[in-house]
C-alpha cells in the first residue's frame, strides 16, 4: 500500500505523475525513446520530457515547427495513433539530435483531454517492426492517461508557485522589513501598523519611547529601530534602569574616573560613552532614580556627559530609545518623573500592544517560535496539534510574548522534539503534569515526603514574596521570579496556607503554619 509520503511525493511533486505514466508504457511497448512534447503558443511542438536509454539533455527544449510538417499536424488532427516507418512520409522527427537508422520503428500518439489536444507523444526504437497494432491500441488508451498527467504536472507547477508566493507574503507579514523585523513576527492590522510605525521613526534620529506591559517585545522593536537606521554598523547599548541602585546609576550611564570614590581602581566608561555613533536603549525609564533625571535630560539635551569625578565634558553621538511600562504621565503628575525629561523623550511614542489585543498572532507567533526550536539536535519534528493550536488562541497570556515563548520551549522538552499536544503546553504552563516520570502516580509517596516537600516549598515562596512585598503580578512580581503563572502561584499559596496580604501589610514573614 502506497504511504502519504509516497503518495505526496507522487502527486504533489510536479512531473512526478507524468514520470509514473510514462514509465507505465515500458511494460507495455519495447521503446528505446519515448518523448512527451507540449503545443507551444507559436504553432510549434516543444519536447517537455524524454524518457529511455536513448533520451538526452539535447531533446531539453527542443521546438518542431509545425509549418512544413503535415505528417505530425495530421497525427494531431486525427485524434488516434498512428504507427509510422521513417521513409513511408515521415521523417525522423529529431534528426540531427539522436541518430537512429532509416527504416527504424516510430509512433506518434495525440495527447487529448475532454476534446482538447494539448501535445503528442512520440515512440522510437532503434529496430524495424518492433510495435505492433496491438500495442497501438493500448497506446491510444495510455496516451489519455500522460495527456492528465501533463496536466496535473503543470496544475502541480501552478500550485507550487502560489504556494511559493503566499509563503513569501506570509513572511513579508511576519518579518515585515526583513532582518531586521526577524523577531517581530505578526501579521494582525494591530501590528503592521506598529511596524509601519517602526520603520518610519527608523529613518529619523528622533528620541523614540516605547510603551507596553512586559513581554512585549520592547527592546526587539528597539533592535528594529536601531537595524533598520543609518547607525546599524554602530553599537546598540541596553540599560535597564529599574536594576539601577541610586548609588550606582550616575556611574552606570556616564562612567566614572579613576580614584573617584572608594573602589574606583580603573576609568570606567558609561553606557552613553559605549553607545557613541550607535543606540543607547534605556529599558524601563520610569524607573530611574529622582535624582539622576537631570543630568539625564542635561546629557540629552547637550550631547555630552561628564564621568563621576572628572573636570571636563565628553561628546557623544547617541540616539536614544526608552521603553517604559508604567504610565509616565501619571508618574509626571506624581512628581516620581520630571516632566521635561517626558517631553524630551517622548518625542516619538510609540505603544506595543499586549498580546490579548492581537490574538490573529498568537499562531504565527508560536510556529515562529517552534520554527527556531527545530533547528536544535532531536527536535527537527517538533510540531503542534491542532487542539494545541486552538489552546493557545484562547488563553489570556498575560506575560505576553516572552510567556508565549517560554511555555512553547517548555512544551517543546516535554514533547522530547516531537508532536506537542494539549497535555504538553498543560504542563508546560505549570499545570499539574500527566506524562512526565517524575511524576510517576503508581504509589503515594511516604507522608513525610511529602510533608519535607511542601515545608521547602512554603518557605521559598515566603522568601520570594517577602522580597517582592506580596506582589505577585507583573515584572519581578513573585510569579515571574518563580516562573509561575500569577494563578498557579494564588493556588499553591491557598494549598500551602500563605496570605499574600500579610505581606503586603508588614512586609515580614508570616509565623509557619
């Protein structure tokens, strides 16, 4: 029985059916040439495909003009095979290509589908007398049979090339620009619009401020920028301030000199300095400390900075992009954030949406993912089943892209580089995990196992909220620390007996229960 490889490589691959067909008539007929020519559009006969051990890369291409060959127009016009002997009217049909004998064995056969004749085929060979009307009449039978093969083949050809153009068209949707979009994939209305955006601030040295819920892809759109502008060949320099302590920040992004302050040793360069003549990407600005801002804004403004301790002034060429996820106006009206730093560097705001509000991407966002995966050892068959597929549309993804990412990774070791099901991306998302051996449920474990266990549990998520202050959603949130989702960490804090508002109340750790 014929495989669905077997079959797809037979009838998907164009000229597949007509070899098959052709090579079906050597069981019937002793052929030594057989060739299968196609009406060209300038009243001519163009030799599409040669099989036996006389055919040749000369026949490739090969044109018989019409004009002048009545033995062959007739041939057309009769609709039935004719057996000819070359010196009876009809000549050697590839003179000056093959050298055969006079008085060799040739037929010729219409190629015809529903009334329409759309080529002929030829058969030779190299002795007299050789193909009987016999084999003329089951000719007359198989030449219907190559006539719907040579469709079908150029029908496949067709095909192919649509699918080629949509593929592209696909991945123009997806990498929109190219390289440089090459990890922005999407093609939503929401984010073409976003990376028509992209590209046209790319061309401006403007100050840019991306806005968006973490996950988004924030410092991937700033890449983008940054690719797509006349400072690519130039460094781009990433900084993320919320990691900035104050003591710090000042040396972190201008630099400091030697001897400055204790445990100065060496000149250090800042972030402003490392990015000259490129990108200097500032990652969650919201969160730079008050008392930096305005020697931010002055370096912004000035085009120069001045190390921690030293006398004189240094000029950078920089462009800069912010990313924030907080709202900075309403950090503005607080007084948390100078206005005049906002204006300087909202210049160009542009907000990423979150990943519930462009769910036509959470597919293509995951087969891209998949995609990069399958070129790591073992993993080269990964793929989803359509119930995973329609899993992933529906869930709210709260930590958007990366979210999305790490749990197709996850699902991606589960699945051991094969096919990812719906039990796969449930364990991969911190469900309760049917499939894996450490999870082997053929015995209960002794109590006091399991006690030992959630005693260890208990006390590392107590450490981790007591270090955020009972926050749990959002960047560094407890979840995100423990690689939970926000839910299953709610649940298993419920199970193990720990009140998130006893640390938000006091922010120290609750009595053990």
């Amino acid at each position: 029985m014929i495989t669905p490889n077997e079959w797809n490589e037979v009838w998907l691959e164009p000229g597949k059916a007509l070899d098959v067909a052709v090579d079906s008539l050597s069981e019937l007929v002793d052929y030594e040439l057989a060739v299968v020519l196609e009406l060209a559009g300038r009243g001519s006969l163009r030799v599409r495909r040669a099989f036996g051990p006389l055919a040749t890369p000369k026949l490739t291409g090969h044109e018989i003009p019409l004009a002048g060959r009545t033995d062959l127009a007739a041939v057309l016009a009769s609709g039935t095979p004719v057996l000819f002997e070359t010196g009876e009217g009809f000549r050697d049909t590839y003179q000056g290509l093959i050298d055969l004998p006079p008085g060799h064995s040739c037929l010729a056969a219409p190629l015809a589908v529903g009334g329409r004749t759309i080529g002929l085929l030829t058969l030779d060979h190299r002795d007299c007398g050789v193909f009987t009307l016999q084999a003329l009449r089951c000719i007359g039978i198989l030449a219907r049979l190559i006539a719907l093969a040579l469709l079908q083949s150029d029908a496949s050809a067709s095909l192919r090339d649509r699918n080629a153009r949509l593929v592209a068209e696909r991945d123009r949707l997806m990498v929109p620009g190219g390289e440089a979009f090459r990890n922005l994939a999407g093609g939503s209305a929401a984010w073409i619009r976003i990376v028509d955006s992209l590209r046209l601030v790319a061309d401006t040295d403007s100050p840019v401020l991306l806005i968006g819920e973490t996950g988004t892809g924030k410092e991937e759109a700033a890449k983008a920028i940054h690719r797509l502008s006349s400072r690519s060949a130039g460094p781009f320099v990433a900084l993320n301030c919320s990691s900035l302590p104050p003591a710090l920040a000042e040396s972190e992004l201008f630099g400091h000199e030697r001897g400055s302050f204790t445990g100065a040793h060496v000149l250090r360069r800042g972030r402003f300095e490392l990015a000259d003549g490129g990108t200097l990407f500032l990652d969650e600005i919201g969160d730079l400390p008050a008392e930096i801002q305005p020697k931010l804004l002055r370096a912004l403004q000035e085009g120069c900075i001045e190390r921690l301790g030293g006398e004189r002034e240094t000029a950078v060429d920089i462009r800069v992009i912010a990313a924030t996820h907080v709202d900075l106006g309403a950090a503005v009206d607080a007084g948390r954030f100078r206005a005049d730093l906002f204006y300087r560097l909202a210049v160009f705001p542009i907000r990423l949406p979150p990943l519930r509000e462009r769910r036509d991407d959470i597919i293509i966002l995951a087969e891209r993912f998949l995609e990069d995966f399958r070129s790591r050892p073992g993993w080269s068959s990964l793929r989803f089943t359509k119930e995973a597929l329609a899993g992933l549309s529906v869930r709210a993804w709260p930590g958007n892209v990366r979210e999305l990412r790490n749990v197709v990774e996850r699902a991606a070791i589960l699945a051991q580089g094969g096919l990812i099901g719906h039990a796969e991306l449930e364990c991969a998302d911190g469900g309760e995990c049917p499939c894996m051996p450490a999870c082997d449920r053929g015995s209960d474990p002794p109590t006091s196992a399991v006690g030992r266990l959630d005693e260890v549990q208990r006390e590392h998520i107590r450490t981790v909220l007591t270090r955020t202050g009972g926050r749990i959603y959002g960047r560094d949130g407890a979840a995100e620390i423990l690689g939970l989702k926000p839910s299953t960490l709610q649940s298993r804090m419920k199970r193990l007996g720990l009140d998130r508002g006893e640390f938000v109340r006091t922010g120290t750790t609750p009595p053990a229960r």
